[in-house]
C-alpha cells in the first residue's frame, strides 16, 4: 500500500467532513436538506454546477481520451461544455421559478400529479443509480490502483463518505464539498498545464507536433477520426454529452437552491467560465500526457484513465522519487474528490425523487405534516439509495464497463428528460399522457439501443445490432415522438394546457415561485 498516497486521500475526506459537519448544523428542514435554504449565490452556486461536470469521468476520461484519440476526445469536452448553452436558454431561470426541489416538480406542475411524478422519478432514479454505480467503479478502481487498497474497501469508504455528506449535510454539504472540489482541480489543473506547456515553451503548435510525433497515426492525431469510430458515432457521443449533461438530475435541482432566476442564469455564466477553462487545461494535459510519456504506455493508462495521474508523477520526477510520489498522489487525492462531490449530488436528487416525488406526492398524496417529517423520509430515502448503490457495485465488481452506465445515464437523460421538459415549458397543448408517454418512451428506447449497441451486445462491438455507442440520435427524436404520439391519445381530457398560462408566467416572471406547487 502506498501510504503517500493514502494520506492525501484522508485528507481530502477529512477537509469534506469538516464541511458537512459545519452544513449539519445548519440543516433542519426540507428546504435546507434538498435546496440549502436557497441561500447559495450565484458565484457559489456557478462554481458547484461547474463542478458537476468536472467529474472523474470528464478529469481522468476526457484527458485519456485525448490521450488516445486527439481531436475526437476533444469534441466530447466541447460538447459537454456545450449543454450550458442549453441550459441557459431551456432551463436555467424556468426551472428556479417553476419547481420546488426536483424536476418532477416542473414536469407535474400542469397536469395529473401522480402519474406525472411517478414516470419523472422513475427515470430520475434509474439515472442517478447508474450513475452512482458508474462513479463508485471509477472510485475503487482509482483508489485501488493508485494506493493498493482492495476494491471492495475502497468502494465501502467512498460509500461511507457519501451517505454521509447527504444524510447529515444535506444540500448545503454537497454544495460546499462541490466548491472545495472544483477550486482543487482548477488549482491542480492549471498547474499542470503550466508545467506542461512549460516544456514546450508555452507554444501550443510544439505541444501538437511533439504529440503527433508520439501517436501511432501521426498528424491524422490531430484531425478527426483519431479514435477509429465512425462519424455517425463520434456525433452521437457529442449529442450525448451536450443534451444528457444538460438534463442530468443533479445539475439541473442546483437551480433551486439560488434565491431567484437572476441568480439561476448568472449561476450559468461563473460555470460556463470555469468550464471553458477547465477543457482547455484537460486538452493541454492530455496532449501533453501524449507528447511526455515514453511510448508504449498505453497498456498503463487503464484505457487512458490514469494518463492525468502518470502524466503528473513526470512532470514531478519520475516513479519512485519523492516529487513524483507526491504530485501523483496530489492529483489522484482531487480525483477522487471529485468523485465524492458528484455522487454526493447523484444521492441528493435520488433521495428527492424517492421522498419528495415517490413517497411523500404518489404514496401519501400528501405534503409532510412537519418539516422533520420531511427531512427524516429524505435522509431514510438517501440512506436507502446510497445502500443499494454501494451493494450494487460491489455485486457486479470492477468487471462492468463503465462507458456502458454512464452512456445509459447519459441517454436517458437526453431521451426521457429533455424532451418531456422542453416540452412542457414551451408548449401550451402538451397534456399527461404525452408527457407520461414520452418519458417512457425515451427511457425505453435508450436501454433498448444500449443493449445492443457497442458496451451493451453480449457479443462484443464487431457483433451488436445496433453500431452506435450512444442511442441519442434514435432515441431522443423517439422521446419527442413519444409526446407528441401520447398527445393525440390525451386530448381533450381536462389537463391538456389549462394550467399552462399560469406556468408560462411563473417560470418566466417568478411570481409565486416560493410555494412551489400551482393554484389552479
């Protein structure tokens, strides 16, 4: 065991819980637990959705695969930094004024509550899982390679850490533990950058040739086709990330927690900055990974997930010598950060969709009689998610291809989510069973497409059915189709755009955005 590394480890896990117990101590009702008091600022709500996307996954993954792949990792992060835009324009301000503390709040505003609730927080908790599980897998096998722990133990321990930051800190914790990740690996980053770009005499065009000279394919490294799949295939991964981050759970309920839509949409524009940067640091560092290494180092990188971290014990001197010891174990302690802060928000908006959505609106048809009522049923309800999580990963080992659930993650979110709440807020005739039907529609065709695509086909990629990785280019088109089908079914009931005048307002203007439910 590498003890170097293990002690940066603990004390980023000791900085974090420092963090939830001073947010515990602040939390007592539902709307501290799952919107922190609506008390964030915009800079400080910014700075947490920025930290969102700068997962493991877009740290470590998107690094590695401009490692491997050059330009076409590369589109991916400007994609995923792409669904800002969107967000902006969708969703921001719209969703901070309609909803109280999750996306089913916006999506069941107009029409039949219950079925409404129930399809929104079914798609939202088979999301959050998958993507809980993708994290704790990236967590175990990080924490395993990098300090020898077993990985059962290091999936225990991040579990641990998790349910305590949501069960105790609630939103607040998970908020704060976002910042203090996302300025660590904007600090961690830029210096790597430098030190990179450093070697080269900051001259980006050396840093490109260097790595070209490197990759096995030469200057076509640096173009389109770097990482051999099809086009069709590339621009599906591309869409992916743009719409899926866009309408991912734990990024879109951070707009309930700033104290208006001006708030929301300033939010926007701190994390676009800060993500903007980021991609450029994760571009030079993964160029740099590929134009420092020696050659051959491939097979090390662990599908090029640890080139951020090897990269970094280079630059400090080598295996075996202190700076190197300590640089990689810096960088693989902000990783692993990272990873506590994303599945801390993961937990958080499944514990709303199970207590909030499920529990308290489809269950009980009823609001909680007292706020402690409410805040019990929720750490009960995160408690419950994060334990099926940890078993989950533990029960299906370090052996699962992660792309395979974060791709699932990802398309569900753009095929059931985002069309059902684009929808919803734009357009008066959309009724339950349109929004009910597309929901579904899209979640299924998305499982369906994984399946037997690439990751999913039992087969291997040379043999599945279906040729693209991501199903977005099929299954969000069907997710539209599937409300404007179920729309035709639903209409003339009493739902079908009555209530959506008083919505138009609200998500555009804000009045009434406090109570959190319609008049009508």
């Amino acid at each position: 065991m590498n003890f170097t590394r293990l002690f940066f480890f603990a004390a980023i896990i000791a900085v974090t819980v420092g963090v939830t117990y001073w947010a515990s101590r602040r939390t007592s009702t539902q709307t501290e637990f799952f919107a922190a008091g609506r008390s964030i600022t915009a800079r400080q709500n910014g700075i947490a959705i920025a930290g969102d996307l700068m997962s493991a996954a877009t740290f470590l993954g998107f690094t590695g695969l401009i490692f491997l792949s050059g330009f076409d990792g590369w589109i991916l992060a400007t994609a995923a930094c792409f669904s800002f835009l969107l967000i902006l324009m969708l969703f921001a301000e719209r969703m901070r004024n309609a909803g109280q503390y999750t996306i089913a709040d916006v999506l069941s505003f107009r029409f039949n509550k219950r079925p409404v609730r129930a399809a929104a927080a079914s798609a939202t908790l088979i999301i959050c899982v998958f993507y809980l599980i993708a994290q704790l897998v990236g967590a175990g096998v990080l924490i395993r390679a990098l300090t020898g722990m077993r990985f059962e133990v290091a999936v225990v321990l991040t579990g641990i850490a998790m349910l305590f930051y949501v069960v105790f800190g609630g939103m607040l914790a998970t908020t704060w533990v976002q910042i203090v990740k996302a300025v660590l690996l904007t600090i961690i980053g830029g210096v790597l950058t430098v030190m990179v770009l450093w070697k080269f005499n900051f001259n980006p065009a050396e840093l490109f040739s260097a790595a070209a000279a490197k990759h096995p394919m030469g200057e076509r490294y640096l173009g389109p086709g770097g990482s051999g799949n099809h086009p069709l295939n590339t621009l599906s991964s591309g869409l992916a990330y743009a719409v899926g981050t866009a309408a991912l759970p734990h990024v879109l309920i951070r707009f309930f927690t700033v104290p208006d839509a001006k708030a929301a949409r300033n939010s926007v524009g701190w994390a676009v900055g800060i993500v903007g940067a980021f991609f450029v640091m994760t571009s030079v560092i993964g160029y740099g990974a590929r134009a420092l290494l020696p050659a051959g180092m491939e097979s090390k990188t662990a599908g090029g997930n640890l080139a951020a971290p090897l990269l970094a014990e280079h630059l400090g001197g080598g295996a075996g010598t202190f700076g190197g010891d300590m640089f990689i174990a810096l960088v693989s302690a902000v990783a692993f950060a990272t990873i506590l802060a994303v599945v801390a928000g993961l937990l958080l908006s499944a514990s709303g969709a199970m207590s909030h959505d499920l529990w308290f609106n489809v269950v009980k048809q009823r609001e909680p009689r007292t706020e402690r009522e409410g805040t019990i049923v929720a750490r009960i309800s995160a408690a419950s998610v994060g334990t099926v999580a940890i078993v989950l990963t533990i029960a299906i080992g370090d052996g699962i291809n992660v792309a395979l659930l974060v791709g699932l993650a990802l398309s569900i979110a753009a095929s059931a989510n985002f069309p059902a709440l684009a929808l919803s807020l734009s357009w008066s005739k959309l009724n339950t069973v349109g929004t009910i039907t597309g929901i579904y529609t899209g979640l299924a065709v998305s499982v369906v497409l994984i399946a037997l695509g690439p990751y999913g086909w039992p087969g291997g990629p040379a043999e599945a059915p279906f040729p693209l990785t991501f199903p977005v280019l099929v299954s969000i088109p069907a997710g539209f189709l599937g409300c404007f089908i179920g729309n035709l079914f639903g209409r003339g009931r009493k739902d079908d755009g009555s209530a959506f005048k008083e919505l138009h307002v609200r998500a555009n203007v804000g009045f009434g955005a406090e109570s959190g439910g319609s008049s009508h």
